[in-house]
C-alpha cells in the first residue's frame, strides 16, 4: 500500500511513561507506528515467501552445485 493508502483511526492503549517520553521529544507516534508495523510486515512477508519457496531454492543450489553457472565460461573475473 505504502504513503498513499488511506489513513484510518486506530484506538491503542500505551504505557504512560512511554507516551510522555515521546511527546516530550516530539516524537509523531502515528508515523512510527507505521515504518515499525511497515518493517515488522516486509519481514514476516519475506520470510513467508522463503518458506514457500525452499524447495525451489535448495533445487536451484543443487543443480548450480552440479552443473555451474550459465556464464561460468563467460567471466572474465
């Protein structure tokens, strides 16, 4: 979705001494709220997709171990 998806209301519940440490910084609490639940998503995400994707992965090692790269013999490094 990113920056441009709608904002919506979200009721929380915080601890008060955290809540009053970050106003006294002025830190914006809806927007680290976002890239904190943005990261926590984009990893769970790829690691969901590393689940369902092992087994085509540990083949496609499995046949690079055997038969090499297609441009092995292209490298000049």
């Amino acid at each position: 979705m990113g920056k441009t998806a709608r904002k919506q209301p979200a009721n929380l519940t915080i601890r008060g001494d955290l809540l009053r440490r970050a106003k006294a910084r002025n830190i914006n609490l809806s927007q680290t709220l976002e890239e904190r639940l943005e990261g926590i998503l984009k990893a769970q995400d790829r690691e969901t997709w590393l689940k369902e994707n092992q087994e085509a992965i540990n083949a496609a090692n499995v046949y690079i171990e055997k038969r090499g790269l297609w441009s092995d013999g292209l490298r000049q490094f």
